[in-house]
C-alpha cells in the first residue's frame, strides 16, 4: 500500500534571501521555504509529489533533488533516506511561475511517472 503524509510550508524569512510570504498573480519566479518533521525510526526512501506546482527545482537540506515540471511525465522527485534528518527538514523550492494556493507538498512511497 501507498503511504501519503502532507508537508505544509511554513514560509520564513532569511536575511539577504528573498522567500516569498503569499501568492502574487502578478509576481513570477520566487523562492519558497518550508520545513517538515520526520518522527524518529521514519527515515527511509520516499518520493515528493508538488501538485499544483508549476516549473522549477528542489532543494532538501541544501541537496539540489532536480527539477520538477507539472507536464511531466514525472510527477515526484525521489528523496534517498540518507537525505532526511529524523526531527526537521527544510525544503526551498524555486517556482517559475505561479504555485497553487495551498503551497503543499507530498511525501509518498511510490514515483508516479506519468
């Protein structure tokens, strides 16, 4: 069976580093940053799924994990367990265009790839 758990970002600011706060129609490229809690014992591979995520790339703790595309035909991107921390993980996603208004993303056990 497929595991699905829910990442929401929480958005913060970096001195010198410009993440975006809200959704701007108007605005195109911009960064965004979250974090997420991995419970301990849960470390293992896993595949981020960025619906209503348009074109871009991921960052986890300061690893490039590639670029996504909402086109496919990949719709994840894989996460090696030696990329995840047990307790908190950052993610920076570069959008190009324009995210959905819920600014989440996936984790799930399997790739979909179109």
């Amino acid at each position: 069976h497929t595991h699905t758990h829910t990442h929401t970002h929480t958005h913060t600011h970096t001195p010198g580093i410009p993440f975006s706060t809200t959704i701007n129609a108007s605005q195109r490229a911009s960064l965004y940053r979250g974090s997420f809690v991995v419970p301990p014992g849960q470390v293992h591979d896993t595949f981020l799924q960025l619906p209503g995520w348009t074109k871009g790339f991921c960052v986890l703790n300061g690893f490039n994990l590639g670029r996504y595309w909402n086109i496919g035909p990949q719709q994840t991107l894989y996460v090696p367990a030696p990329l995840l921390r047990e307790g908190e993980n950052e993610v920076i996603l570069y959008e190009e265009s324009q995210p959905a208004n819920a600014l989440a993303i996936f984790s799930v056990s399997a790739p979909i790839l179109g």
